[in-house]
C-alpha cells in the first residue's frame, strides 16, 4: 500500500518536517492577513464608512475651489461637538465616530496628497478611552517599537496588550463586527440618532498609558508641520463625574498624569483646554456634547483660535508662546 503524503514527507525532510509543516501554516495565515487587510479597507470604505467617505467627498469638492483655511480631525465627541459654521466658516469637521489614534497616518496621507486639500490648521481631539486602550481600528500603522515596549510592559497588566501586535488583519476582522453590530443596534426600534443616551454616571476607567498612542499623535504633528500646517490639540468637555472618575482608579492616575507630560511636550504652547467649559446639563454624556452645549463649545472655541492666531478675526491679545486656558 502507498504511504501516506505526510508520512513519505516525513521520510524524505527527517528532521525538518516539522519546521517545514509550521513554515507552510504560517505562510498561509499571513497571505490570508494580507488579502483581509487590502480587503477590508475596500469594503469599509465602499459600505460601513461610507458616511466618512462622502464626508471626505465633501471636503475634496470644496477644496479644488477655494482651500480650507481649518480642519478639525477627532472622534465622534469632535463631530457632534463641534459645530464649524461657529468655529471658523473657513473649517471642516473631519470627525469620525470610533476614530483613534492608529487611524491618524491615513489620514495625514490623505490631507497632504494634494496642494488643495491642504488647510492652514488642523485642530486634533481624542477622548481618553482612545488614548488609553488597545482597540486600534488599524493596528498595522502603530509604530511598532513603541506597540512593542507597551505589550511588554503591560502583559501581565492586561492580557490582551499584545493584541495590536498580533492581530493585524484580524483588527480590521474586529472593527467589521463592531460596526455590523453598531448598525444593528441604531436600527433597533425606537432608536433615531446616533448621538449617545444620557449615561450614569462614570465608573472609574481602567486606562492605561499607552506610548503607541502618542508616538501616533507625536508623527501625525510633525508631518504635517513638515507641510506648513498647523496643529493644535483641543481638550474637549467632560462631566464632572467623568472627571473625577479619572482620578480614581490608579491606572486612570497613571494615565492621565502620562497624558498631561506628553500632550505638553508634543504640543507645547499650541493647546486649547476646554474640558471644564461645559455644565454637566449640556452633556448627554460624559464626553459627547448636546446640541446647545456644541454652539457653547463652538463660539468660546473660536475666540480661543482668534486669541492664537489660528481663526479668523485674530488678534495679539494672546501671543502664540502664551498656552491658553
């Protein structure tokens, strides 16, 4: 009787059979990561982020006419918040609901691709659960030193720290179900805006510092100040409870003593905090804005720009050396 392929295979490699066997099973895994990883982009872009493609579409078809003098890159608490008719009628609102740092090279490469898409000023926001997690949208865009000495240094902190690392398409395989499962939820009836319930008060946040996070944030200002624009980081409301839930928890300490020396040292003077302008009643949430609350925000974000030199109406109240708070 023939022998069997694996036992004749074992006859003829010896000893390398079993390098040879996991060569083949992890070049398999791989060329599937890779088709996933092109994959998926396609199809996010084409279905589950379409509303971020036409918004993208929009910003493109005004800025072959006249550039845009600011926009505002951010999570969701930046495109319900941020109202750019009273900020700067110049600016755009390139919020995105569930954005996170590791999405920041795509879009820097995509604002600097042509001379018209390039605007004066980008104002930059993420809430602190995008700072302090490891649910990257794109894990392949983290720097990897820096993703590395985290997952080192949080392995027996959080199992999954090595998750960005070793995902990588399986990310993106992530990321499809939370949106599927997203568009499922606000389809439910009785559900008609995309705008976060009211919440209970915050339990404290487990979040954890994250260098990835800000070498993302570190490299997205420094390429584009490479280009000539400008980049300012926007600190955005938050209720009380919220607040003082983050100084409750030791990691949430850490994190936000961490966030506050990295944000000042990539930063520095071009900083605008207004995490404790609004009153808790116009906040739906912790973090994200009423409607009236985002008209309070816009104006006071305006005179702040003006007062820096970055909207328009400025002045030299407030020279740009000067961190205004």
């Amino acid at each position: 009787m023939k022998s069997c392929s694996s036992t004749s295979g074992f006859r003829r490699l010896g000893r390398g059979y079993a390098a040879a066997f996991f060569a083949l099973v992890f070049a398999f895994f791989g060329l599937a990561n890779e088709v996933l990883l092109h994959a998926y982009a396609r199809v996010e872009g084409r279905v589950f982020g379409r509303a971020w493609t036409q918004k993208k579409e929009a910003y493109a078809a005004r800025a072959a006419a006249r550039p845009w003098r600011v926009a505002y890159v951010g999570d969701s608490t930046v495109d319900v918040g941020a109202r750019m008719d009273l900020i700067d009628p110049d600016g755009f609102n390139l919020g995105r609901s569930g954005m996170d740092p590791s999405r920041l090279p795509g879009v820097a490469r995509w604002l600097l691709c042509a001379p018209a898409l390039r605007p004066r000023v980008v104002l930059l926001t993420f809430e602190p659960s995008h700072l302090g997690e490891d649910a990257y949208a794109e894990p392949l865009a983290l720097p990897f030193a820096a993703a590395l000495g985290d997952a080192a240094r949080l392995y027996y902190a959080q199992s999954n720290s090595f998750k960005p690392l070793l995902c990588g398409g399986c990310g993106y395989l992530t990321s499809l179900a939370d949106l599927v499962l997203a568009r499922l939820e606000t389809a439910l009836p009785g559900e008609t805006s995309s705008v976060p319930a009211p919440a209970a008060p915050a339990a404290a946040p487990k979040l954890y510092a994250r260098a990835a996070s800000f070498r993302l944030l570190e490299d997205f200002r420094r390429r584009l100040a490479d280009a000539g624009v400008r980049v300012l980081w926007v600190d955005l409301p938050m209720r009380s409870g919220f607040r003082r839930a983050l100084a409750e928890s030791p990691t949430s300490r850490a994190f936000a003593s961490y966030e506050e020396d990295r944000l000042a040292a990539i930063f520095g003077p071009d900083r605008v905090d207004l995490s404790a302008l609004l009153d808790d009643r116009l906040l739906v949430d912790d973090v994200h804005a009423s409607p009236e609350g985002a008209e309070v925000l816009s104006r006071e974000l305006a005179r702040r720009l003006a007062a820096l030199g970055a909207g328009p109406g400025a002045t030299v109240a407030e020279p740009a050396s000067i961190k205004v708070r």
